[in-house]
C-alpha cells in the first residue's frame, strides 16, 4: 500500500499526525505500507514515518523520478492521498485509491464513479483549493473513517486475487 501525504496547497494537505495514525493501523492490521513525498515535503514524511514507526526502507522522501514514481503507483494494492496528482495517477493505473477532499467536491476533480476509487468528503460550499492551512471540511475526515475505507478497498483487492487464483 502507497500513502501520499503531501499536497501543493496547504488546504488540500491533511494533517501528517492522522496520516500517521492511519498507518499505524494499517501496519497493526498486517499491511506493508511505503511513504512517499514531492520536492520539499521531507519534513512531513520524516514526521509521518516516526509517528508510525516505518522502516527507513518503506520511506520514499524527496520525490522520486516520475517513471519510478508511476510504477510504485502502477504497482501499489492501494493508493492513499490528498486530492493530488497522484490521486489522479492511481486512476490512470487503474490503482484502488482513497483520496481525502477538502476545499473542492471530487465531483469536479476526483475519480469516476467507481467502487475502486473512494472519495471522502464533507459537503459544504467551495473553499480555496490553492490555500496555506488545512480546508475545514478536510479537517473534519477522522483517522477512524479513513483507515477503514483503506481496510475495506485493501479487502476488495485480495478478494478480487483470491478469485484470479480460482479461476
């Protein structure tokens, strides 16, 4: 499983401590996750990572080529993100995703309709997609509902390979 927790834009970039708490479940529940960061989100991976206890080898900081990074994607059972680019990347890959929305509905850039693809979101009017701090509605996404939507898509894609194996 792949966790992107940075974003351009402050108000699309949910707080690191919850990404943290989320992998941190996922990792109790058996799951190998790999962090990735852009240019200039270090410090907000370092930080994911301590607070979730990954391994340095599951930490991808710095950002990677985007040949390599598209293949991590491509290859992932699961991608969770922020509404980014690698949200979007993980559609084009036909990639299981979670991507959490803040300032804008996914109904105007999220995935297509699609049980592999979850948006979480909090209805309200449009905030400002390019703002520093993290967007109200953003906030109100708990860890809670977050790791579960990532254990329920993680489920869809082993039963979806348990099926391949029948077959």
């Amino acid at each position: 499983m792949l966790v992107h927790p940075g974003a351009a834009s402050g108000s699309r970039r949910w707080p690191g401590e919850r990404f943290a708490a989320v992998v941190r479940c996922l990792r109790a529940t058996g799951h190998r996750v790999v962090l990735t960061g852009g240019p200039g989100e270090d410090a907000l991976v370092r930080s994911v990572a301590e607070r979730s206890g990954l391994p340095a080898s599951d930490v991808l900081a710095g950002g990677l080529p985007h040949a390599e990074l598209s293949a991590l994607v491509a290859e992932a059972a699961l991608m969770l993100s922020g509404d980014t680019g690698l949200a979007h990347l993980a559609v084009a890959h036909g990639t299981r995703s979670v991507t959490l929305f803040g300032p804008v509905s996914p109904r105007l850039w999220g995935p297509p309709p699609s049980p592999d693809h979850l948006a979480l979101w909090r209805p309200g009017p449009p905030g400002d997609p390019h703002g520093r701090i993290p967007d109200a509605r953003l906030l109100r996404l708990g860890t809670g509902e977050v790791a579960a939507a990532c254990l329920m898509q993680l489920r869809s894609v082993r039963t979806a390979v348990e099926v391949a194996q029948v077959q």
